[in-house]
C-alpha cells in the first residue's frame, strides 16, 4: 500500500512540473524580429526552475521514472542551460531505451549544440526502432550538416 502511495505523490509532482512547463510556454511571446535565441522572461524562469524542483522530488520518492528526466530536460532547455538539459535526457533514455519521443527531443539538441555524430546516432537508433520520428531526425541531420562550413 505504501508503494502506492508513492507512486499516487510522484505522480501528482509530476503533474505539477507539468503544469510549470505549460505556464512557462503560455507566457511566451513570439517576436519575429528577435534572433533564434530564446530569452526566458523572470516568471517563465520562475515557472522552469519550479518544474525542475518538482520533477527532482518525484524522482527523490521514485527514482526510475523517466518522465521525470525529460520534464527536468525540458525545463532545463527553457533555461537555457542544455548541458543539465542532454544529462536529463540521456537518464532518462538509460532508464528507458525505447522512448523515441526522448530519443527525437535530444536529436533536436544535439543539433543545436553541434554535436551531428550524436545526432546522427540518434536518428539511427530511431531507425532502428522503426519510429515515426526516424525520418524528420534523418532530415534535421542531413539540413545541419549542410547548414554547417566546410
């Protein structure tokens, strides 16, 4: 009964790390004219800081949860911070190896943080598990490597 109850709280926290996320994302406002950097406001830093806080508490009650990892990732990518962001995503990929929808996310980021082995390894492990996701990772690799000087 009291495994229950543990997993009835980790999952009210993340629930609520959830909900911190969809704030922080509803505050966002999209201007044209900015770069491609994403500037978190202080509520939305406010809102991302409290998801991770969150999600680590339901980690601390149940410690194999890997959608803790990714809403910690996520929040941690609203801030900006994508080294904690990859860490996040590639626990939870240890704790479950067939989440493509992790697997696809960290593609995304190891593009923008121009690491194209990792991302083309991703791809091919989403190819591998015959995902919906392989094609579109193949595709975001191939534009990057493009998009990348010689």
């Amino acid at each position: 009964m009291e495994a229950v109850k543990t997993r009835v709280k980790s999952y009210g926290l993340l629930r609520e790390a959830f909900a911190h996320l969809q704030a922080a994302e509803s505050a966002y406002e999209f201007d044209p004219l900015a770069d491609d950097e994403f500037d978190a406001t202080p509520a939305q830093e406010e809102h991302f800081k409290q998801a991770i806080q969150s999600a680590k508490q339901a980690i601390e009650l149940w410690p194999n949860l890997p959608d803790a990892h990714l809403l910690i990732a996520n929040a941690y990518w609203g801030l900006g911070q994508l080294h904690q962001t990859e860490a996040h995503y590639s626990f939870a990929l240890e704790l479950d190896p067939a989440r493509d929808d992790i697997l696809s996310a960290r593609v995304g980021l190891r593009i923008e943080r121009k690491n194209l082995e990792g991302a083309k390894a991703d791809a091919q492990r989403l190819q591998q598990l015959e995902s919906e996701f392989a094609e579109s990772a193949f595709n975001e690799v191939a534009a990057a490597e493009q998009a990348e000087p010689n």
